[in-house]
C-alpha cells in the first residue's frame, strides 16, 4: 500500500505535513472570511438603514468608499445582501475544510471538488463586481477587496488540493453516509480507496462529520434567519414612513419658497420635486443622503432641485440650543459661505462629502484641498476674518430655527418639511412617486 500502513477494517495513509498545511491554511482563511464577511454584511445593513458605514477598510470617500458599492443593485441577490452570500460561501467552506481532517478519501476528494467549484465561481463573480466597482460605481470597497484575496488564496489551495486528490470521489457517501459501518469496514466502493482521516473509523468519525454539519447548517440558518429579518424589518419600516410623510402632502406646505431665498442651489426652478437638506458637513447621515441625493439627481436629470441650509451641530455658530458635538462644523459652514462668494459652493460641498474621510474632515486638510476645486484659499481667508461669512451662517441657523428643523440632518420636500434623515428607499419612493407622470 502507498504511503502509509493498513489498519484493521479500513485502509489508511498518514497525511504529509504539505496537505496537513494546506487544509489548515484553507480552514483558518474560510474563518478569517466569515469575521470580515460579517463586518461587510453590518455595513452593508448599516447603508441599506440610511446610515452612512465607516471603518479602517471602508473610509466613507474618495476613491475607496464602500457605502455607494453597498447601495448598488449589484451588491444584492435574491432581494438580500450580497455580503450575505459571502458569509454562507465561507461558513460552507470552513465546513469542508474541518471535514477534510475527518473523512475517507473518496469522501474527501468530493468534497475538495466541490469545494474547488464553490471557489471557482466566487472568484469569477469578484471579477464581475470588481468590474462593476470600476466602470458603474467609480468607488471601490476596500473590505469586499480583502474578501476578494481570500477568495483567490482558497481557489488556488483547493486547486492543489484537488491535483493531489484520488479520481474516486464518493458524492453520495459524502452527502448519504451518516451511518457508520457493522465493525468498522469500508463499505465497497471505499475499501480500495486509501483513507487519510486521523480520526477513529466507524462510529467516531460519523459523530464528528455529523457534529460539523449540525454547526454548519446552524450558522447558515441563522445567518438567513437574521438578515432578511433585519432587512424585512427595515423595508417596512421604510415603506410606512414614505406612506406617511406622502400624506402630508395634502396639507398645506410648511416652508414657503421665499424664506429659501439666497441659499445655495441646483436645478431647475420649476423642478417637480424641490428638496432642501439642513445638513452638517461632519454629520454621518448627512454624508449619506448627500450621496443619496446625487443619485437621484443623476437618474433623473432636470427633474430635481437642491438646496443645501448649513445646520452645524455646534452652538458657537448660532443660537445656543445645540450640544458642541463637532468643534470643526462653524468654520466648515463659514468656508462653504466662502466658497459660494467665488462661485464654488457646489464644488466644495460635493468634495468635502464625498472626496475626504469623515475621520479626516478638518480645516487643515480642507485648506491644503482648496486649490484641487478651484478654490482660492487666500481670499476664502480673508472671507472668513471679515465676518460676513459667520453672519449668512447664523443667518442660515436661524431659518432653520423658524423652519421647526430642531435636528440635524432634516429634509423638506416641495415645502413640506421631513424631520430626520430617511434611508435611500424611503427617500427613492417619496422622491419616485412625486415625479410620476412628470
């Protein structure tokens, strides 16, 4: 016999040290990719709430941003998240990877293969959304990058794995044998196949493929069960708060359009749908529905104006009914004021949202960046020294004030006002039913 010594009932080989290290690489990888598989599915939860996801591998801006990679049509399937997939494509293969140490050798080269597969096409659909990422979206995910590695390492170890494996691969003792054997024995179609488990033949090795199954479909259960509950959860809630702020719609509108005189502006006067955001430039959610905003606006050109009202979350820069949550939110407001008197407010508020990491938004970074939109730091400067800046702020303040916009961010929507941010499906039905047959 190759490679190792026969044993009573069954044939058997000692695994070399190579294949002990390739199946525990494969395991410890598949572990790694269900805790950033997780960490993806939170954030991917956190935008589809309307939030806005931060975190080391997915900075919020610039060119790496996960929140608009999780918002794209791409990154769902079967109406759940995609990161949900991933997270049961990893849970399957550390099963396979644990029950490599535990099965025969016909058994084992099923599973290789079907792991090989399994990996196959993970990597062709990361091929896919990558391609996705680069020529739709324009951003790219830095955790769904990491996975993507992953993914590549695990192929390229079941692949060598697969080389090394037997032509005979058992699928029905792989997915039917939960029995074990009278004495022991192989059955049949496995007594010429050698066998490389280091576990007890019989009984001992069927407790054990049974007890790794029993967690796998656990996980895989509850990882459905959670997710589309959460996203049930959301989409229903979301559902009703469109329902309702449409109501309202009926009533008499609460903001008349001579009291947004002034403020900056995009879109057409006669837009069929107007919506004022009261937003904080260091604000989360503002970031968010900004995002959301801009997409809206680019899936129906003409159709939408923006207005922007500076609602700081500081009361350095108004009336003192606000906490001093961020110490930097009166001089970003003051510099957009600025940035407006040259022409360039709309450059600047589109960069400071979507071009630099909230947890890097400060006057210091702003400034070395002003020039990258055309923006004249020394004038802004002086503009800001001279005091009219911070007037039009607490100007701006004070409407918000009148307005009942009592936080941060707050929408008003063809004059009726929206109190809070709403999530991207909530403010896409209100958005998409006021411009029906428009």
């Amino acid at each position: 016999m190759n490679h190792g010594a026969q044993e009573t009932g069954e044939s058997r080989i000692v695994p070399t040290r190579s294949t002990v290290l390739l199946r525990t690489f494969a395991l410890l990888l598949s572990l790694i990719g269900i805790a950033i598989a997780i960490v993806i599915l939170g954030d991917h939860l956190t935008v589809f709430e309307g939030d806005h996801a931060e975190g080391l591998l997915c900075s919020g801006a610039g060119r790496f941003d996960c929140n608009p990679v999780a918002a794209h049509p791409a990154a769902w399937m079967l109406a759940l998240p995609l990161a949900m997939w991933g997270l049961l494509l990893y849970i399957a293969m550390a099963a396979l990877s644990l029950l490599s140490f535990g099965l025969r050798a016909a058994e084992r080269s099923a599973a290789v293969a079907l792991g090989t597969l399994l990996m196959t096409m993970a990597v062709a659909a990361d091929l896919y959304l990558g391609f996705v990422m680069i020529t739709q979206i324009g951003t790219i995910c830095g955790s769904c990058l990491t996975t993507y590695v992953i993914n590549v390492l695990l192929a390229v170890i079941l692949w060598i794995a697969f080389s090394r494996e037997s032509d005979q691969r058992d699928w029905g003792a792989l997915f039917l044998d939960w029995v074990p054997s009278r004495g022991g024995a192989a059955t049949s179609n496995q007594s010429s196949v050698p066998d490389a488990a280091p576990l007890p033949a019989g009984a001992g090795r069927v407790i054990f493929k049974v007890a790794v199954a029993v967690v796998a479909i656990a996980g895989v259960a509850t990882t459905i069960t959670l997710t589309s509950g959460a996203v049930d959860a959301i989409r229903a809630e979301s559902r009703q708060e469109a329902i309702d702020f449409l109501t309202t719609l009926r009533k008499p509108v609460d903001v008349e359009p001579s009291s947004l005189a002034g403020l900056p502006s995009r879109g057409p006067d006669n837009a069929p749908v107007t919506v004022v955001i009261a937003a904080d430039f260091q604000c989360s959610w503002c970031r968010a529905l900004s995002g959301n905003i801009a997409q809206l606006r680019k899936e129906h050109p003409g159709k939408i104006r923006e207005i922007y009202l500076n609602s700081p979350l500081t009361d350095s820069c108004g009336p003192p009914n606000r906490e001093n949550i961020d110490a930097d939110d009166c001089w970003l407001a003051e510099a957009a004021a600025c940035a407006a008197e040259q022409g360039k407010f709309w450059e600047f508020h589109d960069y400071l949202f979507s071009r630099i990491p909230l947890m890097t938004l400060t006057p210091s970074t702003v400034k070395a960046r002003l020039a990258d939109i055309g923006i004249d730091a020394a004038r802004l400067e002086t503009c800001i020294r001279a005091g009219a800046a911070r007037r039009e702020v607490v100007r701006e303040v004070a409407l918000r004030d009148s307005l009942k916009l009592k936080v941060t961010p707050a929408f008003v929507i063809n004059g009726h006002a929206k109190m809070g941010g709403v999530s991207p499906w909530t403010l896409r039905a209100i958005v998409l039913e006021l411009l029906r047959g428009k």
